[in-house]
C-alpha cells in the first residue's frame, strides 16, 4: 500500500489549507501572522512525534511567506545548513530536525538566530522532544524559548475517519467505514498521504465507474503488483 500511495498518489504542496488542524487549531491560527511579520516573536519552535505533521507545517510557513513577498529558507537537517562569507540570511528561516544539530550546526543556528533578531527576520524550527529536552547547546536552546512553542499533536484514528469522510463528501464522493478502516490499517498512516490516496482511489472510481470498496482497492493493487512483475522481466 506505501508503494500504491507514492506511485499514484502524488501529494499536494504542504499548505496550511490542506492541513488538517485537529487538536492544532491555535497553533494554525499563529502561523499566517508570524510568517508575514506580524507580532515581536523572533522565533517558534514545533514539537511532536514523527508523522504529525511538523515538516508540512515548516514549508506551509515559507510558502506563506514567499507569497507575502518575504524571502525564505527551508532546511531538511540543521547540519545541512551553510553560513559562508556571502550568506545572507533571508527574512525566514524553516529548520527541520532541529534536535539533530551536531555541535557545528548548532553553532550556525546560534549565530542565524541573533542575525535574524537583529534584522527583524525569523525562524521557525521543529524537533521530536519539547524544547527542555533538546539535546543542543543550552544557548540555543534558551533562544528557541525565547518564542512560541507548540506542541503538534497527531490526528487520533477517529480524528482521521472523520477528516477522510468529510474529504471525500466536499469532493462529492462517499467513502465506507471499511474502506477507511483498510487504509488506516494497510496504508501511510499521515494524513498528506491518505488525502493523496483518496485523490487517486476516485479517480480510479470515475474512470472504471466502479464505488470505492475494499474489494475495489485490492484489485488495483493486484494489477500493480502484475505490472511490476511484468515491467521487471
């Protein structure tokens, strides 16, 4: 099924419009202001488990701020950030996996950090563990405090059933309780990916005119599992 969803279901650009808030609804509702300068926070940091969302919400916020006019960053991985001579910082900066800083990458962000303050920019950051538990340097550690700190909690399995049959309701589809219940079981358990998934399972529903049921699904499957094996001989 991870196959299927990456294969055929290519997700949509993380957007704050294709997030879907849950428990998250204050966090969202800061994002837009602080990514278009609003307010005196220089930074916010987002915490939570893998597959939250935090990555989403890191290229929502530069895709805000680019379309504000504000120049921005995204970094996959602090240690990927690079501050030559001719660096200059642009107005916002994402890092990803903020807690995986080795000690020179730290040093970096220390020294974008109070660049950033001193120019009015800012900087958004995620991590697996809540700021006191970050494994960096208690300096930089001490300025991620200085902002917002959310906490991004994941979608609970009802949370998602629900978010899936209001999806598919707006698109003028309806989708079964088991047929939500064998992709929350059989696929890519965030959400960017079910969404996708539930893209491509209608169109597949409107070019075979076939309902989207379990059964249904699982032929699909077994044809891409033949084409596979037939494009590998």
């Amino acid at each position: 099924m991870e196959q299927l969803v990456f294969e055929l279901a290519a997700p949509e650009p993380p957007r704050l419009a294709n997030f879907l808030a849950g428990r998250n609804a204050e966090l969202l509702a800061a994002i837009p202001g602080f990514a278009t300068g609003e307010g005196a926070e220089t930074g916010v940091l987002l915490w939570g488990p893998p597959a939250s969302g935090k990555t989403h919400l890191l290229i929502a916020t530069t895709a805000l701020a680019e379309g504000a006019g504000r120049s921005s960053l995204y970094v996959a991985h602090p240690n990927e950030l690079q501050m030559d001579a001719a660096f200059t910082p642009p107005v916002l900066v994402a890092i990803d996996r903020i807690d995986d800083a080795g000690d020179d990458a730290a040093g970096r962000i220390f020294t974008l950090f109070n660049a950033l303050k001193t120019s009015g920019g800012r900087m958004i950051a995620a991590a697996r563990v809540p700021l006191a538990a970050l494994p960096l340097r208690e300096d930089v550690r001490s300025r991620l405090g200085w902002g917002l700190v959310y906490e991004v909690l994941s979608l609970t399995d009802e949370e998602k059933s629900a978010a899936l049959a209001a999806y598919a309701s707006e698109r003028g589809f309806s989708l079964q309780a088991d047929v939500v219940d064998y992709l929350l079981r059989h696929g890519r358990r965030d959400m960017r990916s079910l969404l996708a998934t539930l893209d491509a399972l209608d169109r597949r529903s409107l070019a075979t005119k076939r309902p989207i049921t379990v059964p249904m699904i699982k032929d699909w499957m077994q044809q891409e599992i033949e084409w596979d094996r037939r494009r590998g001989d």
